[in-house]
C-alpha cells in the first residue's frame, strides 16, 4: 500500500522523485492519467501527505460547467495568497498573469503546482499552464495535471498545449485498474466475493470502494447505481441538503453552501460520516465527480431546475460574482433574466483573457435570448459575437451576424459605432472570400467616420483601408492608404495601427527593395514588442518569415521562425504559429530535410484553421518541391 492505497507504490516514488529535482530547481511536468474513478485525485492526495520537503503546494482544479471556468484552477490555487499571481488575476489583465505565474513559481521555497481535471480547462487556462510548463526546468516548481485521457484526443486542447511541451522533462504516470487481488484485499471482512467484484467493476477503484459501502445484498449494476445505494442510506432531510448541493459541479465553498442551504447545512454531517460528502479546504465536494453526477442525473428535472435557481441566487449576490459559474446555473435553471445578464459579461471576460471558445460559447447562450435585451445591448452583443465568430474561422457566419450589427448601429445612431462595426465586417467579408464587398464597405466605413470627430477611431478605419487593399494585392492603392494612416496613428497615438502600418508597408509597397521591406517588417516588430501588443507582434513574425522565404534569407529566416515560435506558442496566437510551423517545413525542405519537412506538414494539415496555411502546405507538399521564388504572398 502507499499512502493508503493499493498498487500505486510506483507512481508515488515517481511523483516524490520529481519532487526532490523540483527542489534542486530541476523542475519538470507530471502528467497523472487514467480513467474517472481510476484514484488519480487518491494518488495526488497521497503524494502532497508523503512529502517531506519544506513544499509550497497550490492547488485548483477544473469543474465540469457548461463553459469553463476563465483562469478558474488558477484563482482557486492562488486564493488567499496574496501573491503576484493572484494580485494579476485580480486586476484582470490577462497579459501581466504570465509573469505573474512565473514569479510565484519562483523560490524557494520549492513550489508544486496542481490542476486536476484538465480536460475541463478553458483556452485562457491552458495558455497560462503551456508558458509554465516551457519554462519549468530552470524553476525550482512541480506541475501535476490529472486529466481523463479518454477525454483528450488528439485534436483537444490540452492535447496541443502538451504537444508543445518539447524539450522539457514531462513524466507520464497513466494509471490503471486494480488486479484481482487487490479488490480481494479490500472486499476482506465483508460478504462480498472478491473475485467476481474484480469482474463486475474491472477493478475501478471508487466502483469498488461504493459498490461494498452500498449496503445491498447484491452487487450493484454500475457506479451510479452503488452511490445512489450509499445515498439512499441517508435521512429524508439530509438526502433533500445533499440534492441541492448536487447541481453544483466541482467545490462548493462554505459561503456557498451556507447560503444555499441555510439552516439545512447542519444535516450535511450525517452525509460526511456516510462518506458521500468530504470537507476539503474552505469547502465540500462530493467524494467524486461521478457520485455528484449520479445524485444529480436522478433528481427530477423541475427539482433540478429549482436547485439551480437557488444557487442562482445565491450567487448573484457576491461582490465579484463568479460569472462562468452563474450563466451555467441560469441556463440549468431556465433563469432567462439572469442568462441575458451574466452571459454578455461572462462572454466578454472570456474574450479579454484569450478564451474565445469560451467566449463564443457564452454569447451563443446569450444570443437564444437577444429579444429580452434592451438599449445597445442587442447591438453590442452581435457585434462581440460576430468577432468569435471571426476568430473561430467561421467567417460566412461572422458575415451575416456583422451585417446585423451594423444594422443595429445604425438604427441607435451612433456613428463611432456604426464606423467600427462597419470595419469589423469589412474584415470579416474579405476572409469570407468577397474583398470587393470588403473594399466598398471600409470606404463608407470612413464616410461615416470622417465627421464624428473621433481621430483614433478614424487612424483605425483608415488602417484597415490600406491593410484590405494590401491583402487584395492593389499595391499603388494599398500603400498611398497606408501611408496616409502611419501619419493618422502617429497623431492619435495608436502604436499598434502604426505597427500594423508598418507591417502591410513592407509586403506590399512597391517602390521598397527586398532591404527595405524588411526594414519596415523588422521595425513593425519593434514596436509591437515594446508595447505588448502580442497580435501585432506575431503578424510581423509571420510576414518577416513570407518575405525571407521568398527572397532566399536562409539564415535570417531560421533565427525568424525559432523566435516567432517561441513568441507565438507562448501566447497562444495559433494561426500565426501555424503559420510560421509552415515555413519552417519549407525551410526543410530548401534543405533536403524531406523526412521532417513531412512530418511537420502532415500535422500542421490537420491542425492549421488559416486557408493560407493549407494552401501553402499542400501547393509544397503535393508537387514534391517548393512554390519558385516571386512577389510574397499577402495572406495575412
């Protein structure tokens, strides 16, 4: 036994000895997998007891809500610290939590990081965890994700965040059933046959363990039916406390509960006796997610519906409310006013922390109940919406919500508005394949603009009017716009349109020399880096890679796609580091490399969202030799 436990002697030596390197400031990632009910949360538990180092342990976990929690895991760890990571979430700037989360994995003490059920995370989350996970070798920290590994395939998220894991010590600990022996030993000193328990639950652990906590004569069918078993064991009154806390995934945290359940906590300590309930930290959870599910999914649904709308409630009355927490219990609750209040919000979180599924998600939730809004609300959210729908490549569809937007704009008579969301759609119906509905509709967005006396709005609607026409490959009309917006920047003090400018000068003016569109590419980065403006950064990243391939820049387009690769995986902007991974193939193929050149294509075929990438991949891929050098491509 370890810990307790039975036959997981071997992944706890592991997780200890990673420990002891971590303590060395030789960090590492410790990936725990394996099944629900399997005993990862068990294995973990056991090994945060067995440690014997002076260990700085924070400690989140991901719930199963409709959308994910934003940088949930994170905020549970770091709460109450008082340290630079939660001070950074606090403020909610998504851009200062990556330093932030460095410096509070930076010792002594050595610190172990855990996040359980990471196949629940949002996009926001695993951003955070992949830039700490490259960089924990020279931290003196431990990461330990659990993650059911039927639940991440290859083309899930925490797949390609592990994926970039490359070079760093990442240990595996994939964790299996109990033999026959084992179940045995645990079935001592009860009625039950050991063996054909073994073959009726195939050794899970909490399948075993529920299964001779039920009580019954005959061995219960599945899971749910062993806790519902244990469940039914309990008083009418606790039975009706521990309903209403089943609706609520993951932790409840006492304020919470008590909030919730009022006067009916006290009968929540005959469900912790009974083993259905555990106190952990500040608050309660079910001994396992499938025992919460298993009371939950047996309620009837207007009990459910109920249950929800009290925590609800309960809720919205927090001072900082937790909002991915509350749209999912108004939607469980069909709570529409609380829907058409929170999600807009919650969507718009979600946004500003790089989590657009999550975002997208939320104002599709929102969206079902567009007609109870009031004012501008309609406006703005299709407005946002449309833009997801931009990110997510859906282009066709971010048309026709953009188009919509604009409509309503223009019926509430806000013309900065108006000329932004005209922009907007001017972006989104070039990538949907119409750049002459593009061009005409940036130009009335200016019309628009021009009189509303707004010159940052304006240098932004201008910027885009030269960045289209450089995309559309109009290179004498393209550059005169650009020129004309650098100046229009420059005055409203807008770097990143300058920067913007900077980038499209180089790759479509068409007096400039192989040098000087390089030039303009490289300051275009300078400036994006000097500001933080990440997005900027890695469009120029990926040009200055187009113009050094096309002009024969080995050597500088090597040291280009290595630093763009870092920067660009470091903050999650996947377009461009497909982008990017695409040349890099090509470079290998300048080179002779045709065995790498193919394994890097054939999974940047599968993962590569951006049409110019597939493009490019299968223009090289599928005629054995790269496209001959010309004019560079402007795809971006």
């Amino acid at each position: 036994m370890a810990g307790g436990l039975l036959e997981r002697d071997e992944p706890l030596d592991a997780l200890l000895t990673e420990a002891s390197g971590a303590a060395s400031g030789q960090g590492s990632v410790v990936l725990v997998t394996g099944e629900a009910g399997i005993g990862k949360t068990s294995l973990v538990s056991a090994f945060l007891t067995a440690l014997n180092s002076p260990a700085r342990v924070l400690a989140g976990g991901c719930d199963d809500l409709s959308t994910p929690r934003i940088l949930g895991p994170l905020r549970d760890a770091t709460q109450g610290t008082r340290g630079p990571l939660e001070r950074a979430l606090a403020d909610g700037s998504h851009e200062a939590v990556f330093a932030a989360a460095i410096e509070e994995l930076t010792g002594p003490p050595p610190t172990v990081l855990v996040v359980e059920d990471l196949h629940w995370a949002d996009d926001a989350t695993l951003d955070v965890l992949g830039y700490l996970g490259r960089r924990v070798s020279s931290l003196a920290a431990m990461l330990v994700f659990t993650f059911r590994d039927e639940e991440v395939s290859t083309d899930h998220a925490v797949a390609r965040m592990l994926g970039l894991l490359t070079g760093i010590r990442v240990r595996r600990l994939a964790l299996g059933p109990l033999s026959p022996a084992a179940v045995t030993t645990l079935a001592a000193g009860t009625a039950r046959d050991g063996t054909a328990l073994h073959a009726l639950t195939g050794g899970n652990p909490f399948y075993v363990t529920e299964a001779l906590a039920a009580g019954s004569k005959d061995v219960p069918a599945t899971v749910g039916d062993a806790v519902l078993a244990r469940y039914r064991q309990l008083s009418a009154k606790t039975q009706a406390a521990v309903e209403q806390l089943s609706v609520v995934p993951g932790q409840v945290d006492f304020g919470l509960a008590e909030a919730v359940l009022q006067d009916q906590l006290d009968f929540l300590a005959e469900a912790e006796q009974h083993g259905i309930l555990e106190v952990r930290g500040q608050g309660l959870a079910f001994r396992h997610e499938l025992a919460r599910l298993a009371v939950e999914r047996s309620l009837p649904a207007i009990r459910r519906r109920l249950c929800n709308r009290t925590v609800v409630e309960a809720l919205g009355t927090a001072a900082v409310p937790d909002l991915d927490r509350l749209v999912h219990h108004a939607v469980e609750g069909g709570a529409v006013d609380a829907v058409i209040t929170y999600a807009p919000r919650a969507g718009q979180e979600a946004a500003r922390a790089g989590s657009h599924r999550q975002a997208l998600a939320h104002f599709e939730t929102a969206l079902r109940h567009a007609d109870r809004l009031k004012a501008t609300a309609p406006a703005r959210l299709i407005d946002d919406y449309a833009w997801e729908l931009h990110h997510a490549h859906r282009f066709v569809d971010a048309v026709q919500a953009g188009r919509e937007a604009v409509a309503r704009y223009a019926e509430l008579g806000d013309q900065i508005a108006l000329g932004e969301a005209m922009v907007r759609l001017a972006l989104q119906t070039f990538w949907a394949g119409r750049p002459d509905e593009a061009i005409a509709t940036i130009e009335r967005a200016l019309r628009v603009l021009e009189p509303a006396g707004s010159p940052p709005t304006l240098a932004y609607a201008a910027t885009y009017r030269g960045v289209i026409r450089a995309m559309a490959e109009l290179s004498d009309e393209s550059a005169a716009a650009l020129e004309h917006a650098r100046r229009l920047a420059t005055d409203a003090g807008r770097p990143d349109l300058v920067s913007l400018c900077l980038n499209y000068l180089g790759l479509s003016h068409p007096t400039l020399d192989t040098d000087g569109r390089i030039q303009h590419l490289q300051d275009s980065l300078q400036i994006a880096l000097a500001h933080g403006l990440h997005d900027c950064a890695a469009d120029a990243y990926a040009h200055l890679a187009e113009l050094q391939y096309w002009y024969f820049r080995w050597a500088e387009l090597a040291d280009c796609l290595a630093a763009g690769a870092r920067f660009t995986s470091e903050h999650g902007i996947w377009s461009s580091a497909d982008h990017l991974e695409t040349y890099r193939c090509l470079l290998l193929l300048r080179r002779g490399d045709w065995a790498g050149a193919q394994t890097g294509f054939d999974a940047n075929r599968h993962r590569a969202a951006h049409t110019e990438v597939l493009h490019l991949v299968n223009e090289a891929w599928g005629r054995g030799s790269v496209p001959g050098a010309g004019h560079p491509r402007r795809s971006r």
